[in-house]
C-alpha cells in the first residue's frame, strides 16, 4: 500500500464508553457527518450500532442516502436543510430532518409531507434555526396542526471548547432551557464533543452529539484527553531514498537546499493525500521514534524528508513512516487550522484500514480489494 489511514474501531468503541461515562450517562447521537471526518461513515455507523448507538448525524441528504444503501437501519438525522425535491424520498427512507424556519413548516403543509423531524434553535451560533420563541411558536404550529411527527429539538454550542468564554456557553444553554423538559420529544439534544464532557451535569438533554470525541480527540487542553484512544493514523513508507553527493535544492521552488551528505527520502504522500502543503519547509513526520523534518515544498503526490545522522542507519526503501498520529493536534496548530480539517481532508486515494480485535478486518481502497483477513 502506498499511503494509508489506520482507523482503529476497537478504540472507536472505548471512545463511545467513555463518552457515556462523562457526559453523566446520556445517550448518543453519533456524528458521522463528512464520511465520518474522512475514516468511513458506513464502517463508523456499523461498530456504532454495535456499541448500542441507536441515532446518527450527518450534514445532508447524501449522506444520509449513502448510510441506508449499506443497509443502516438507524434512525439518521440531517443537521442542513435538505433540498425540496428531496424531501419525498427522505420520507421514505425515514429520515429525520432539521426544521430551520416557519417557510419550512409551510412547505412541508403546502406539500402534505409528514416527515420525522427535530427542530434547530439558534441560541447563539448564528448559523441556521429558530430563536427560542419563535421555536416555541413552531412547535405549537406544528402540534396543533399535526404538520410532522416532533422527535427532536436541539440546539448547537459555540465555543463549548474555550472555557474563557464560559459565560457565553451557559447563556446558549440557559435560552435552550425551556425546551430541556419537553414532553413527549424522544430526542432533545445540546452538547457537542467538548460541551458533552464539560458541561453533561448541566443540561437535562436525551443526548449528546460528539463527533471528534469519538476520533479520540479532545478540542481542549485537558488531562482528560489521556482517558481517550485515538482512532486514526496517517501512515507511509519510504519510496525513495539517496544521499546527497552536493549541496542540492529540494522541491518545487528550490526553497530549501540541501548540504552534501544529506540523506533526503522521499515519501509517497502529497497534499492531495491531505498532507498539507503549509508542512513544506517546517513540518514533520515520525520514523522509528524520530522526528523528520520536511524539506523543500510538499507536493500534490510527494514529500521530501531529511533523515537525522542517527536513523540513518535504520531505513530504507519501505521503512514505515507516520505521517499524522497522537500528535494532530499539535501538527493542526503548526499549520493554523484544527484536526478537523486535517482528517476531512485525508484524499480518497489513502487506503483504509479497519482495525479491530487487535487485526486488520477490512481494507478499503480505490484497487477495490475489500480484504477481510
Ligand atoms: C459537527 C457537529 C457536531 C459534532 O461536533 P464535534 O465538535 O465534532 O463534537 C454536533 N452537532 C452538529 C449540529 C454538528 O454540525
């Protein structure tokens, strides 16, 4: 294989126990939105319905669609606005839907739609939804009227992860207050990954929606981060390795130079691999415990790497090397973004690996090998 991603869904499945533990025991509503943050959304969907999670999350209808064709039969909510012509066929494939605004109510009765759906209260983030009253206005609507079959109503947290701005995120819980003891509502739901593990004592929601929580990755600096198991590594192998018998320029835009002696490798993975560019001249990868720095600008399909005087010895053509591992989210900082970014990013040409029971089960890659070893 020539670059791929480790997913282990053993650890997947720690992370859903210790979700339970620290949110105080709530359900979850699984978010497997961009297929998974890049690792699989069907393969994530199925050890998470294995793990007891009965309700999943993703951004549209396509992802919903991809879930039910592998025959997931949990309930799927849809967090964005879903198109009109499609609402039909989300029915059928009962979907839950996202109810953002009045207009949405009235084409739903307009058209004589009866669909499952929760409805999004913007209690400050400023995305999509109805403020609280106008929620409240909605629902009645919706009840009096019998417009759609109520399962949820939830709203989405901002800044759960700082907690300098404490203030700000108890004020978003304290607007979504009067929904926390509805009646009759099987899904009220708040607290994304940070919100479920620092505030799950204060809110009384049915569930909690994480979903880098269940990558193993804790958005905050905190101790807790050590009670999590990263599920993703970003892996490769030497392609190519010299030494340089002159000083040498590396890359595209001869930005760095090499001295003689040097021993440069270089490494099948490229920014459309989601090695990002911005690790060009500064970044670096692991090899047998070693740092590497990379030298010269990353390219689409190729890294080049310089091999400390001590590892020279240890490698060579094939030598594992991890690109991206525990350290994501100092590698998202090095580069200004998060680790969300850096796994939604990960190409569809990186092979991945499913690892559980300790053994890889499955791997999915563009040579359509679905190996189950
Ligand atoms: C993405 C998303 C989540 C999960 O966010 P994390 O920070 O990954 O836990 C939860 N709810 C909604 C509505 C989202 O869009």
């Amino acid at each position: 294989m020539r670059t791929w991603a480790e997913i282990n869904l053993d650890n997947l499945s720690h992370n859903v126990s210790m979700i339970r533990e620290l949110s105080g025991g709530k359900e979850i509503l699984g978010v497997i939105k961009a297929n998974a943050y890049g690792m699989g959304a069907v393969e994530y969907a199925r050890e998470l319905a294995e793990c007891g999670v009965k309700i999943l999350g993703v951004a549209c209808y396509e992802e919903a669609c991809e879930l039910r064709a592998a025959g997931i039969e949990e309930d799927i909510l849809i967090f964005g606005c879903i198109p009109p012509e499609s609402v039909g066929t989300a029915i059928e494939k009962k979907f839950h839907l996202t109810i953002n605004s009045m207009e949405e109510i009235d084409f739903l009765e307009r058209n004589n739609y009866y669909p499952k759906v929760h409805i999004k209260v913007d209690t400050g983030m400023g995305r999509v939804g109805f403020t609280s009253e106008m929620a409240l206005e909605a629902i009645d609507y919706i009840r009096e009227n019998d417009i759609a079959d109520l399962q949820g109503i939830y709203t989405h947290l901002s800044v759960a992860d700082d907690p300098t701005e404490d203030v700000y995120t108890l004020e978003q819980m304290e607007k979504f207050r009067t929904f926390e003891g509805f009646e009759g509502i099987k899904y009220i739901h708040i607290l994304n990954s940070c919100g479920s593990i620092r505030f799950g004592g204060k809110t009384y929601s049915t569930h909690v929606r994480p979903g880098i929580l269940l990558q193993g990755i804790v958005p905050y600096d905190t101790d807790l981060q050590e009670k999590f198991k990263y599920v993703f590594e970003l892996k490769t192998r030497i392609l190519y390795i010299k030494r340089l018998e002159d000083e040498a320029y590396i890359s595209y835009g001869k930005s760095y130079r090499g001295n003689e002696g040097d021993v440069i490798v270089t490494l099948p993975v490229g920014y459309a691999d989601g090695f990002n560019r911005k690790f060009s001249n500064g970044g670096s990868v692991m090899i047998k415990g070693h740092r590497c720095p990379v030298v010269g600008k990353v390219c689409m399909d190729m890294t080049m790497v310089k091999i400390p005087r001590e590892l020279v010895s240890q490698v060579g053509v094939g030598t594992e090397v991890t690109l991206i591992g525990k350290d994501i989210a100092a590698k998202a900082e090095e580069i200004g973004t998060i680790p969300y970014e850096i796994m939604t990013g990960v190409g569809r040409r990186v092979s991945r690996c499913y690892i559980k029971g300790g053994k890889i089960v499955k791997v999915k890659s563009l040579v359509e090998v679905e190996r189950r070893v």
